[in-house]
C-alpha cells in the first residue's frame, strides 16, 4: 500500500534512530562519537540509494524501479508510479495523433500541417499525389521551396487567407487546385488543398451554355425582328416578299421552338430517374416509325437507308427517353450525310447486350472532335449545321438518356469515309419474347 511520507513521520524516524545511540553513548561516556557514526552511516546508506535511483534513470534497463530500502521504497514506488502516468498520457496522445492522421488521410483533400515559416511539419498522402511532396524526406523543408510559383509565394508572404488561391497543379498535368489555409494551434498552418478541375470546367460550361443559348436565340429573333421592321400596317410589302417573309420567319420560329424543347428536355432527363418507373419498350416497333419519319426528312437527299431489327429484342427504360436517343442518332445521320449516300440501322443481340448502331458512308468527323460531340451546342461545322437546323443538342440529350439507362454512346469515324454511332444495354435491361411459331 502506498503511503506518502510527511515531516512529522520523518522527525520519528530520525528520532527513534538516534535516541538508543545517544542513550548508548551516554553510557559508555562517548555520545558524539556514536552520534557521529550513526549519521555517517545513515548518510552513507542514503547515498547508496541515491546512487540506485540514478542508475535505474539513466540506464533504464528494466521499467520497474529497484526495490527500496525504508523511506526510499516509498521514493521509487512514487517514482514508478509517475512514470506509468506519463506512459498511460503518452499512449493516449499517441493514439490521438493516431486518430488526427487517419482522419486526415480519410479527407479527400490534400492535408499539410506548416510551421509558421512555413516548414512542413505533417502531410497526408493525397498531398504527396496532389502537389508532388516526398514524405520524409520534405520534413522540415519550407513548402514555397517545393511550390515554386510566383502567386503562392506571394499568397503565402502577404498572410491574409481569406480568400483561397488557385493555381494549375505544380505537377504539370491539366488540374487546377484550390489551397486554402487556416491558422492552427499557436505557431502552426493548417493548408489543405482541393481539386477544382472539375467545378472549373462547369462553371465553364454554364458560361459557354448562357453564351450559346443567347447566340442561337439572337439569331432568329433579329430576322423576325428585321422582317417586323420592314412592315407597315397600311403598306404591306408585295406578295412575293411577304410570302418570303412569312415563310422566313415561321422557319426561324420553329427553329426556337424546338430549340426551347430540346432545352426542356435535356433538363427533365438531367433530374433523378426513379428505376421504378422503366417499363419494357418495343425498340422494333420504335424504330420502324423512326424510319418513317426519316424517310420523309430523306426526300431531297435520296439516302439509301435499310433496317435490320430484331422483333424479339426488348429494353426495361423509359420509352418517351430511349425514343429521343434513338431518333438523335438516325437523324443526325440524314442530316449529315451527302445526297444519295447510305445508311445502315441494326438493333440485335451480341452476346449478352442488346446493341443499337447507326453506320453511314459521309464525310466522317476528324479525331479532335470526337470527345466534345457531346458537349452542348458543340458542332464540327457550324455553319453546316445552321444550314441544316440542327441546334447542338441532339447528342447531348443522347448522352444522358444512356447515362440514366447504364450505356453510354461509342463513336467510330473516318475522315472520307463514314461514321459509327453505337450503344448497348446491360443483360439486367433486355426483356427477349419468345419468336411466334407459324
């Protein structure tokens, strides 16, 4: 049991020592002389144990103390029982840090912990993929030695983090990076760095898309406008050039009609698609009254187009959405296709897919263009495209439709010689019916 030492139990102590010694020395008539060697020896067991306790601290070699001897044992239990103290608070700040670390590198942004001179003191491991950092070898380094870019010196010499800084990734590859810094524990920086490539490339995107929308409006509201102008309720034009007129500006007003339509449809199509909803579609059935509506868009070109679909072939989706991605495809393929070319629609089974591809012999879409077909209101040719309605969004709608239907669309083209637009549905997708016995 541990019992702590007062003065009051020490002056008993060193009383009973030295009272049967005095007593003795008064008998034998040399009470100084055992007084004398009573402390020497009391001194010299103290010392003793002093010599113990300093061995056992500095060497270590065992984590328990030495056993004591009277006061001392008290002295080394109380010793032991501070250093299993600090042991327990040194485990548990280590299983704190141990915790602080996970959750850093659990943070899908880069970590890095900064000395206020801005050495690096902790980093988490995205840090080293984000911003190139080598752990532990930039221990201790000053980060604007690692960052060598004028704006984040100068972003980190000014201190004023109230706004972030964002600078294209110090890696060198096509990434732009958000940092931010906050003030942490009393000396330190907490920096943590996010990708905003992607944010970047929205925002982008819905300037590009304000742009365009205004610009494909502009177009025919100033004809219409333009053609208004020109008339006067009491001297109306000839005939000749209001039938011109008339015609003129019902054609542009179609043109905006359906350019609001595809705008509402691609933005019904972009909201959450409940999968409760998908009902089987007869993709044959559809794409027959596609063809239908082809071949009258076909009259002045000529094209030569052929159908190969399989009556069976099923898909669980949305019929007014799989519609539109279907018709976009064939469409654009008779739009853009030169007089009397041909083109070749199939709907069959491959494997375990349904696969849906439209292949013509045109002009072909060089390499570069082949990844934005989808952007909104990108075109490869726009003025081919004015000359031939389309609007920009056909392919983007298609996009989604798949998206929310688990395809995606897959293009094949050559320049001079003709394109391939495809896509497939999943086996979870396809309802096939039994063929009819005759």
């Amino acid at each position: 049991m541990y019992r702590v030492i007062n003065k009051r139990t020490l002056t008993k102590r060193l009383f009973i020592y030295f009272l049967p010694l005095l007593l003795i020395g008064v008998l034998i008539g040399a009470p100084f002389l055992l007084l004398f060697l009573g402390a020497s020896s009391l001194m010299f067991w103290h010392y003793r144990q002093l010599y113990r306790l300093s061995d056992w601290l500095i060497n270590q070699r065992s984590f328990n103390p030495p056993e004591g001897e009277g006061t001392w044992e008290q002295i080394f239990e109380g010793i032991y029982r501070l250093q299993h103290r600090n042991r327990n608070k040194r485990n548990e700040l280590a299983e704190l840090i141990r915790r602080f670390r996970e959750g850093a590198e659990a943070v899908p942004d880069a970590v890095i912990v900064l000395q206020r001179d801005m050495s690096i003191v902790w980093c988490n491991q995205l840090a080293l993929r984000v911003l190139g950092l080598k752990w532990p070898a930039d221990h201790g380094q000053r980060l604007d030695n690692l960052i060598r870019h004028p704006q984040f010196s100068q972003y980190m010499t000014a201190k004023s983090f109230v706004e972030p800084l964002e600078l294209h990734s110090p890696m060198g590859i096509e990434q732009v990076l958000e940092f931010r810094v906050m003030p942490y524990a009393d000396a330190q920086l907490m920096m943590v760095v996010r990708d905003v490539t992607r944010l970047k490339q929205l925002e982008q995107m819905r300037k590009d898309f304000v742009a365009n929308v205004s610009h494909e409006l502009r177009t025919p509201l100033t004809v219409i406008a333009g053609y208004l102008e020109m008339m006067d309720s009491d001297d109306l034009p000839p005939e000749r050039v209001w039938q011109k007129a008339h015609g003129t500006m019902l054609d542009q007003c179609k043109r905006m009609d359906s350019l609001v339509n595809q705008l509402l449809a691609l933005s019904r199509i972009e909201g959450i698609r409940r999968p409760d909803q998908d009902k089987p579609v007869d993709i044959a059935k559809m794409l027959k009254l596609i063809l239908t509506e082809a071949q009258a868009l076909n009259r002045e070109k000529q094209h030569v187009i052929t159908l190969s679909a399989d009556e069976n072939l099923q898909v669980l989706g949305g019929e007014d959405e799989l519609r539109s991605a279907f018709s976009n495809l064939v469409f654009n393929a008779v739009h853009y296709t030169p007089d009397h070319g041909e083109i070749n629609i199939c709907w069959q089974l491959q494997g375990t897919r349904a696969l849906f591809t439209v292949t013509d012999n045109g002009d072909g879409i060089a390499p570069e263009h082949l990844h934005r077909l989808t952007e909104r209101f990108y075109r490869v040719d726009k003025a081919r495209s004015r000359k031939t309605g389309g609007s920009g969004l056909g392919l983007a709608i298609t996009k989604h439709v798949l998206s929310r239907h688990e395809s995606e669309l897959m293009i094949r083209s050559t320049v001079g010689e003709g394109s391939c637009f495809s896509f497939s549905f999943n086996a979870n997708r396809i309802k096939q019916l039994e063929p009819v016995s005759l």
